[in-house]
C-alpha cells in the first residue's frame, strides 16, 4: 500500500492585505514550518504573495495561488500568468474552485487549459470538483464529478499525474457549515481515485493527493482525514486563523 502524505491547504480567498497578511503567515511558518509529516500550502491573494513569499523561504510551507491565466502573457486584462505565479515563488495553484466556475463562469474547457498550462511551468495544480445541492439532490454528485475530473485533466500524461492534486468540495458544504459526512465524502474520494486510475494507471492514482473542502474544521477533520482516500483537506473559513489552521495541520499529522 501506497502512503501518502497528507496535505493541508489554506485558501484564504478574497481575504487580507498584505499587512494583514503578515502575521498568520509568520504564526503558520513558527507552529508548523519544520515539521515534516503532512504537506502545507498557503493560497493568500495575489496581491499578498510577496508579502508571505520571504516569511516562507526557508520553511516546508509552500506558497500557491488561488487561480491564474492559461496563457504566458499577452492583452488579457487583469490576469495573472503562471510564469509571473513562479516569479512569485508559488508552487501550487488553485484551479477551477466552484466560486470561478460560478461566479466568473469558467468551463471545463477553460479549465482544462489551465491545468495543462500549471504542469507546463512546474506549478502543482489543486484542481477542484464538486457538485451543487441541487445536483446531489438529483442523484447526479457521481456524473457532475467525473465530467469535472475528466474534462479537467484531458491532456494530463501518466509522467505528470502523480503532481496532480485533486480537491473534491462540494458546493453545498462551502462555508456554509454544513459538512459531508464522511461516507458522503469517502464515496466521492473513492469515485475519484477510480477515474484517475482509469485515466492514469493504479500506479500513478494511488499517489495523487485527493483532498476534501467545505466546512473543514479542527472538530470535523480527525474523522473525514481518518478515510482511505481522504488525503487532507482544502480549508476556507478555518485557514483564516492561523490557530485553526495549525491545529488541523497537527489533526492531520496525527492521521497519518
Ligand atoms: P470553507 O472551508 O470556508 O467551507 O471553504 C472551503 C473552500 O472553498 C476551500 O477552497
């Protein structure tokens, strides 16, 4: 059996200024930045990844960004390339969150681009799936999540799967409070490991991180980072507190 390490992720959306930002970045690299057992990465806004870069360097806290442009550069206003992401020091990237698909209508297709364009400039993409209540509600979770993961990663070799991380949220659970129950989420988890297997070979799936978002919290986190495929999370609300966040670094240290 394959162990892998897990995986804490903060993605502190449209939240903080650089000063803002400087304290929980300083609190997260002290509590948690030498320690070697569960993977963290911090996803501040782009206008606060130079403020969080330096307090990192040095650390094993890695530094992502919450989206980017598929292209390298050109008359695309307003985006962020993943040339300029490295410049930065990112080392992951956020990719196809619900609230991009919703609100700013990314497709599939778009997305898909972006995945292609991460693994291109050495950026570990976080790609995120998830049904909406209505489409659970409809017994349709299993197909919206294959379409998402499938069309997402068309493109994506064998060779580069094992960097690939996949973020399983359903948007119903998205601070909203409410959070999967751990059957709901170990059956989608392991819906997912089955498509990457499909897609990549077992070999390569069993190394892909598959993470759990929406609602994740020190008191729910020991019981979803206890399943199988459940290989960390991809924390909202509880990543804005560098106390939270750390504690749930630690919940995962001691799942492993
Ligand atoms: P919450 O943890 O606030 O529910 O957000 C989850 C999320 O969307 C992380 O990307």
């Amino acid at each position: 059996m394959i162990l892998r390490k897990k995986l804490i992720a903060g993605n502190w959306k449209m939240n903080k200024t650089p000063a803002e930002a400087l304290a929980p970045a300083q609190e997260i690299a002290v509590a948690v930045g030498k320690q070697p057992d569960v993977d963290v990465v911090i996803c501040p806004p782009f206008t606060a990844l130079t403020t969080v870069a330096p307090v990192l360097d040095g650390t094993l806290v890695k530094l992502g960004a919450q989206n980017m442009h598929p292209e390298a550069s050109g008359a695309f206003t307003g985006e962020i390339s993943a040339p300029m992401l490295r410049a930065f020091f990112a080392t992951h990237v956020i990719l196809g969150h619900s609230e991009r698909r919703s609100y700013f209508g990314e497709t599939d297709a778009f997305i898909n681009q972006k995945v292609l364009a991460a693994f291109k400039n050495q950026l570990r993409p976080i790609l995120c799936v998830g049904e909406t209540l209505a489409e659970r509600e409809s017994g349709s979770t299993l197909k919206v999540v294959q379409t998402q993961t499938e069309k997402g990663l068309e493109g994506v070799s064998k060779d580069q799967a094992p960097g690939l991380i996949v973020a399983y949220e359903p948007v119903w659970a998205i601070g909203t409070g409410k959070v999967a129950t751990t059957e709901q989420a170990q059956e989608v988890h392991a819906f997912i490991r089955d498509l990457l297997t499909k897609l990549f070979g077992e070999a390569a799936a069993q190394k892909v991180r598959i993470l759990y978002g929406g609602s994740m919290k020190p008191a729910n986190a020991p019981e979803l980072l206890a399943q199988k495929d459940i290989d960390g999370g991809l924390i909202g609300g509880a990543s804005l507190e560098s106390r939270s966040f750390t504690e749930l670094v630690k919940t995962a240290a001691a799942a492993k």
